[in-house]
C-alpha cells in the first residue's frame, strides 16, 4: 500500500483491506457476544437502546426535516432552482398515494417520513458530496472492470467473434460470472452479514417490521422471485401490510446479477448502484402510506434475522451451484426479450396500420405506435421528475415501455441516447480539430436535425432518435430501476403463490396495487436525484 501510494492501485487496496477487516472484526463479535444483542457488531442492551431511541427520536426526526428543509431553501434554490421542478413529484406522489391509501387514517408517518428522509440523505451523500460522487464512480468502474472478467469465458466457448452478437454472447453471459460471485458470497457469509446489518438498520429506523426490512435488504443484491426465500417461514403469518411490503420492495428494485446486465449496454453503474440502494426505503415508505399497518407483527427479529449458510460443502460446489442457478435467469431473460420486443413491434404494425387509414403518415405526422401513444400519457410524470422539458416524450416512451414490457428493453433505448450523446461530443470535438486547422472557418464540417434524427453532413451517419441531456439521462436511469412491470406481476404471483400457498388469494389481491407503489417508488427516487442533480453523470 506504501508504493506508490495515492495511485489508483493503492486506494483499491486500501479500501479491501478496510472492508474485510471490518467484516472479520464485527464477526469476532457476533461471536464473543450474543448476535441477538448486537447491533452492526457492537453489543447493546436492546430495551435501553429501544428508550433512548424513543427519547431523541422525535428531535431527531424535527431536526433531519429542518435541515432539509434549509438545504433546499439556501443551497438547491440559490445554486439549481431548476432543480426545484422535481420537488413537485415528490409531493404529488405522497399526495396522491395518501389519497388512494387503502386506509388514510391508519397511516403511520414514521416509516413514510425516514424513507424519504433516507432517500434524500444518501442521495446527498452521492450527488451533492465530491467525494461521495467520487467514490461511487470509483466503485462503478471497478463493478465494470469486475464484470468484464466475463470476456474470457465468453471468447473461450463462443469463439473471438462473440461481440458480433453482443447482447446473447456479452450481456447474457455477465449474468452467469455474477451470479457465481453471489453464490461464492453467500457461502462465505458477505451477503447475509451485509442484509442483516441493512436490514437491522432500517427496521430500527423507519419501524418496520424485521421480515418486511429483511426483505427489502435482500431486493438490494437478489432478485423479487428470491428474496422471499430468505423470509418464508414467517410468509404465512405476516400481515397484509407486511405483504404488500414484500411485494412493492421486489417491484421496486432491481437484482444485482440484472444490473450486470444494464452494465454492460451502458448505463451509469454508479447511479444503478445508488438507485438500487434508494428505492429500498422508498419502496417500504410508500408501501406503508398506501398499505398502512393496522395489526401488530408477532416476528421474533432473533429468528428472522437468523441467516444461515447454503448447503454447499465448499467454495467450488457454491461458484459451480451459483453458475448452474444463472442458466434459468439468463433463459427467463433471453426469451422474454424475444417475446416482448416481438409483440411491440406487432403492436406498432398494428397501430401503425390504423393510423395510415386515417391519414396518420409520415412526413406530416409521426407513426402511430406505441411509444408515441406513452410519449403523451406518461409526459407529466417525466415532467414532474424534472426532466428536461425536450427530452419529456422520449423518457415518457421509456417509462411506458418499462411499465408494459420490462426494464430491460426500457434501458437498451436508453443505451442508444447514451451512445448518440458520446458520438456528438466527439464529432463536435472532431469539428473543432478541423476549424482550427481552416483559416476563414467556411469548409468546417456540419450536422442538423431530420426529426430526432442528427445527420452528420460530411459523414454517413445518422443518430437514430437523436439526444438527450446528462440530467435526463441521469433521472431515467432511476425513474427505470425496477421490476415494477406487467410481465413482473406472473413471476411475484407464482413465486409467493409456491412459497406461501395459504396466502394466494391476499397476494393475488395486493399485487397490482404493490406494482403502481413499486413505480412509484421508482419515480421517487427519480425525483430526489433530481432535486439534487448537479450536471454530471
């Protein structure tokens, strides 16, 4: 660590070897004390920490809603007052859930307000602080670099060409690399020491019960068909609120091997890993503002919290269980992509054929398609986010395409913007090589507009569907970040359906409220990111 210190390599090193110590330390004190009176590894004595929380929790509470309060009022409306369109998504979306909450007067503002309040602190924490910005560019490019360890296996069994089919032979295959690593983690311990401690977090902050908290914690790292695994002894039992916290925690957040994925088309890792750590307490906050708790859990948090190990025997049977449990996951992905984008385009022929019966054709008008009907529906929710007024239609297409397709697709559109925006700015770069070399600037190279499109004039290139900004790029990548989708209600049906066949009919009854909360969720999230977006990706 001392050579060369400051480098790249030594800040890598830097930050393992304070993770894995901190890790073996805490588990030296699970060990010397009982884990039940442990809170992230230090021991407590749990009803005088349960009085001295209930004593400081309502200045506590007063104090984090004045600061930001008065952060918003002193820094964000003096330094990006256009930031403040955002502000109005966040207070419709309270609003209008508090509205159609199933029952307004049982709403417990405890769990509603430290959501959001957490929400907002770990996104300041990200897009306002210098070093946390940093250091989750850092931890996204070392994801990336991770990940793309892939490309050997992938060149080894599909030969030197495998990028020609890049989603199939690249994408797909991360999945494989990362749901070994899960695997390998989990045996270890990593996974189930990082869940509980967030999830023992949580709980204690926001009042949640410990399996509702255990689940969300888990819809961080693992999929909303797996993480109730992790609670279905309680499933049964749990209330319906608790239920319809489980449901909106998998709507409302996406799995780590699936975000491998998004990785790989392009998608700002680091803002995916924040998202994907934002929309947790979002997703219980919401849930308990539309869904309240009117019952008492009677969880035992020592069991709920009680996670043991795999039944693999070593770290080569879990890296080889972990690679075999992928093949279903990169199935499920492959054909429903196949499915999806089969029947949009079927959709779009058909709406595209009864448009041109009543004069809807181009160049006088756009098609008729799908896209263009959600460019319109879902234009003031991308508004209210804070989207640029310009790029409104084309995040409201991508929503609408998350909503009624999956996630997947939404952000393989959002890919193509990304990459249009890294294609101008080095045209444009290339301009200005070539006008410094001009002496009256009059043979510079040009480009201009055909719809969306941009044509580059000295070039055959045209960018499909032209650009958009860093800070509407920035807002959709939240604002898509999750299951929340039609495809998404069968899965969550049949996984809870299986693993808690005494509560089908409560699940089949809470799910499609649990998705509208999900997106909500997600659009939260989307929200405070802009609120507090400061112009970089």
């Amino acid at each position: 660590m001392f050579h060369k210190f400051g480098d790249e390599g030594s800040i890598r090193l830097l930050v393992c070897t304070v993770l894995v110590t901190t890790f073996f330390v805490v588990k030296f004190i699970y060990k010397r004390f009982d884990a039940s009176n442990c809170c992230f590894g230090f021991p407590l004595d749990r009803n005088k920490s349960q009085r001295m929380f209930d004593a400081f929790r309502t200045p506590l509470a007063i104090g984090t809603a004045l600061f930001i309060v008065i952060y918003i009022i002193m820094d964000i409306s003096m330094e990006t007052p256009r930031n403040l369109t955002s502000l109005t998504g966040v207070v419709f979306f309270v609003i209008a859930l508090f509205v159609f909450s199933h029952d307004p007067s049982g709403v417990k503002w405890r769990p509603v307000f430290w959501g959001l309040a957490l929400q907002f602190l770990f996104a300041l924490l990200i897009l306002r602080w210098h070093f946390g910005l940093q250091a989750f560019k850092w931890l996204g490019q070392r994801v990336y670099e991770f990940l793309s360890y892939t490309d050997k296996g992938s060149m080894f069994v599909f030969g030197e060409k495998y990028t020609d089919h890049f989603f199939a032979f690249k994408a797909l295959t991360v999945v494989v690399f990362f749901s070994t690593t899960v695997s390998v983690l989990y045996y270890l311990g990593v996974m189930q020491f990082i869940i509980c401690n967030i999830a023992r977090f949580m709980a204690s902050t926001l009042g949640t019960s410990p399996t509702e908290s255990l689940n969300a914690a888990a819809n961080i790292f693992i999929g909303h068909s797996e993480a109730p695994l992790l609670i279905k002894p309680f499933l049964p039992d749990m209330t319906n609120s608790e239920l319809h916290a489980v449901l909106t925690g998998g709507f409302a957040t996406i799995a780590g091997t699936v975000m491998a994925a998004y990785i790989l088309i392009n998608v700002p890792a680091n803002h995916l890993l924040s998202a994907s750590v934002m929309s947790a307490p979002a997703a219980l906050a919401l849930s308990k503002l539309i869904y309240p708790e009117t019952n008492r859990p009677q969880m035992d948090p020592d069991k709920v919290y009680q996670m043991d190990k795999g039944p693999e025997r070593n770290v080569i049977e879990a890296a080889s269980n972990g690679a075999s449990q992928s093949i279903t996951l990169i199935a499920n992905i492959a054909v429903n992509m196949i499915a999806f984008i089969a029947m949009l385009e079927f959709v779009n022929a058909t709406l595209d054929w009864f448009g041109a019966r009543v004069g809807l054709e181009p160049p006088e008008y756009e098609r008729l398609t799908f896209q263009f009907l959600c460019s319109y529906i879902f234009w003031p929710i991308a508004a209210m986010m804070g989207v640029d007024l310009g790029d409104c239609r084309k995040v409201a297409e991508m929503i609408g395409t998350k909503i009624f397709i999956n996630e997947l697709v939404a952000y393989t559109e959002l890919s193509v913007y990304m990459d249009n925006n890294y294609n101008l700015t080095w045209y444009q770069q290339r301009t200005r090589n070539i006008t410094s070399g001009v002496a009256n600037g009059s043979d510079v190279t040009r480009w201009y507009y055909s719809g969306d499109d941009i044509v580059y004039t000295d070039l055959n290139i045209t960018l499909r569907k032209g650009i958009m900004s860093d800070r509407s790029i920035v807002i959709s990548t939240y604002a898509l970040c999750g299951f929340s989708n039609i495809s998404s209600l069968g899965i969550m049906l049949g996984a809870l359906g299986a693993l808690a066949p005494s509560r089908k009919t409560d699940v089949s009854a809470l799910v499609i409220s649990a998705m509208v909360t999900g997106n909500a969720a997600c659009f939260m999230t989307a929200c405070i990111a802009g609120l507090l977006y400061r112009g970089e990706v």
